[in-house]
C-alpha cells in the first residue's frame, strides 16, 4: 500500500477530478506517485483562496482527504490512540492539515504524539512539518507528514478498515504499532459502512467518522532509547471541520471500550454555532463485532433507543482543569426491546492533558471498565476504556471564531 519515496524523482500530482490550483512547492525533495492512486500533496503553507471541494459523502473512502484543496478556515484529522490491557499505558497520536493550528508552531501540518507510560509518565512531542501526502489507492489510504528522512510519521489503514498501521521516525522517538479491527466502521448516524444513506454530520459543520471503532492494538516503539511494548484495546477516528473546533464546539465526550464479547464507542459533541448548547451523541455497541445497539438520542424516551452518559466524582484520579470527574457512566437502553446495558469507567491514569485558560481544556485518561446487560442475572464483564473530556474557554486571547 505504501510507495517508495526518494530523492531526484519526478513529481506527479493527481488530484480528484477537482481543477488542481498549482504544483506543490518540493524544492529538492519530491515524490512518485503510482498512476493507479489518487494523491494530495501540500506544503506547509498553501491554501486556496476560493471555495473547495469539501467532502462528506458517505461513500468517500473514510480515509481520504476530505478538503481539495486547503483553504484557510476548514480542517483534516486522523486520530489513532490505544489503552494498553492493564489500563497503566496508552498513547494518542494526531495527524492534522490544519492552518487553525498555525499559532502552535510552523505551518499547517502538526503531528501530535503524548505517550502515557507504566510509571505514569506522559511524554508528548509535537512536530510541524514541511509536506503532507495522502495516497488513496486500491488497498487502501496512506499518509505521510514529514520534513526529512529524520522526522517523518505515516499511517496506513486498508480500504476494508480491518488493519492500520502506524510509523514514527524521529530523533527522540521510532518504532511501529498497528491496530486490528474488532468492530465494523460505522457513521455518526450508528449506520455500518457502507451506506449511501448515512450521514457523516455529527454536528453543523463539524463531521466525524469512525473507520476503526475498536480494535487490538501492538505497539512496538523506542522512546529516547527505551523500549516501550503493549498490548491492548485500540482505535481510529477521522474528523474534518469547516471551521475551527474552537468556532464549532463547545465541548466532546469520547469512550472507546472492550468488555469481554461486548465493544462499545460513544462521542458527543456540545455545539456552539448554529444550534449553542445543544449535544449531539453517537452511541454504538457490538456483540462480538456485530452491532447490535445504536443511538443519537441523548435524553430518555420512551419510543426511540437512547443513551445517558453521567460522570463520577468519588474515584482516585481526575485531570487538572475544572472538571474533576474520576470517571464516566454509560446507559443504553431500547425501549422497543426492553435491553438494557449498563458500562461504568474509572480513571486509572491521566493519558494526556491540555489547558486553554479559565479551566477549560481537554483531559485524557486510561480507565477500568466493568459492565454488561442488565437483564436476570447482571453481566459482570471487565476491561479497559479510552476516556476523553473536552472543553473550550467562552473566550480565549489565542482562539478565535472563524465563521463566515
């Protein structure tokens, strides 16, 4: 699935049937493509003045670029992260064409990487790089960010979302690790890809998809000449806006999970254009990868399948913004069916932590879940959760609306 790249090749650009507005800059670094795949190539620091081919079909590959070309407002995320099975290990990594991210470094294009390790370190670094290619080809869609042989990040993830795999190169940090698919890729909508009906909007302007909802992740890497291996639960997101997050959202909840046969993903997203205030939840449940639970209803009712996320304050571990909760509580419930899921997640260990002034912010932790169906006899299983609460600040001197 990956191409070769190298030093004195020619450059060949094929864009999406989409009127291409010039040839990415590469000075003397360049890049062949294989004329069977589909490439969008940037530098650091171009955007397009005019409108642009913005995606949200779901039938898009869930990998692909979504903006064709950049302009200066819209952004593009692939996320991957893990728990390892202990609950005492985790990482998160973040590959983002984005300009709103300008202000943190150089350019458009940042790699984000934080590393929880046993002894509950968290150890982060950022790169802002020179390119940014994404190949969409017959297998699948790889990604490279990168400036030199010496800092370069890929990822790869095959078109039936079964497999990704994830390469770090650089001075502090090298190695490998890969995540095999436990669930069905699915859509904000709780639908399974693919669907020509599905609906990729999880809130006005801000899209979402999950290409790996959970998976079994191997992670293989070096960290400043130590090794660090796990295993456990994993998984990968796709995000794309057209304006900033700090435009868009008030605030997100996210939970990944296994618990014996069961695998469980929820995100909400609180709103605050358009529609200010109001919570947008996806819920999604599998029984040993087949789904069998879905919800967009955040409240109780007594026709349609539902979910209640409630937070816990009387546990160990807590982040350190303003919301101190130890850790989270989810209800699924199907009225028409009578089921009935009950899952609990308590902190074992911050996983990453950001803050963005009054409080506000976003906290990430590894978490111990138990849980099942609450029905005769209460399941009792057990594993681990990824946990993420976000917040942004009404204000900020840094983060401004880009709405227009």
């Amino acid at each position: 699935m990956r191409k070769s790249l190298f030093l004195g090749a020619t450059l060949a650009v094929q864009a999406y049937g989409y009127s291409w507005p010039w040839q990415a800059d590469v000075g003397s670094l360049q890049y062949t493509f294989s004329p069977a795949c589909k490439a969008s190539h940037y530098t650091a620091y171009e955007t397009y003045a005019k409108p642009i081919d913005f995606r949200t079909s779901p039938l898009d590959p869930l990998d692909g670029p979504k903006l064709n070309p950049m302009n200066k407002t819209a952004g593009d995320q692939w996320e991957f992260d893990g728990i390892d099975e202990t609950g005492k290990a985790g990482l998160v990594i973040g590959f983002y064409r984005d300009p709103n991210y300008a202000i943190l470094g150089t350019g458009n294009f940042r790699v984000s990487l934080d590393l929880l390790l046993t002894n509950g370190t968290i150890y982060s670094q950022d790169h802002h790089v020179a390119h940014s290619i994404v190949e969409e080809c017959e297998s699948g869609v790889t990604g490279t960010w990168f400036t030199s042989d010496e800092v370069r990040y890929t990822f790869e993830v095959t078109n039936d979302y079964k497999h990704a795999k994830i390469t770090v190169r650089t001075p502090r940090v090298t190695g490998t690790f890969e995540i095999h698919s436990s669930a069905p890729a699915r859509y904000p909508d709780g639908t399974v890809y693919p669907n020509e009906h599905a609906r990729t909007a999880a809130a006005p302007f801000f899209y979402w998809v999950q290409p790996i909802p959970t998976g079994r992740i191997s992670v293989d890497l070096i960290v400043e000449g130590t090794a660090v291996q796990w295993k456990g639960l994993g998984g990968h997101e796709r995000l794309w806006c057209a304006f900033s997050w700090f435009t868009l959202l008030e605030g997100m909840n996210v939970v990944r999970s296994e618990l014996g046969p069961y695998q469980l993903t929820y995100l909400s997203f609180k709103s605050h254009i358009l529609t200010p205030g109001v919570i947008y939840p996806s819920a999604f449940l599998s029984l040993n990868g087949e789904k069998i639970f879905s919800a967009t209803q955040g409240t109780v009712s007594t026709t349609e399948d539902y979910v209640i996320l409630s937070k816990k304050y009387d546990g160990a571990v807590t982040g350190g913004l303003a919301d101190r909760a130890t850790g989270h509580v989810l209800n699924l419930v199907s009225p028409q069916t009578g089921k009935h899921w009950y899952f609990e997640f308590e902190h074992s260990a911050v996983s990453f932590e950001f803050a963005l002034g009054e409080g506000s912010g976003g906290s990430g932790f590894a978490a111990l879940a138990k849980g099942g169906e609450l029905a005769g006899e209460k399941e009792k299983y057990t594993g681990v959760a990824l946990v993420e609460q976000l917040e942004f600040p009404e204000d900020s001197p840094f983060f401004k609306s880009n709405y227009v």
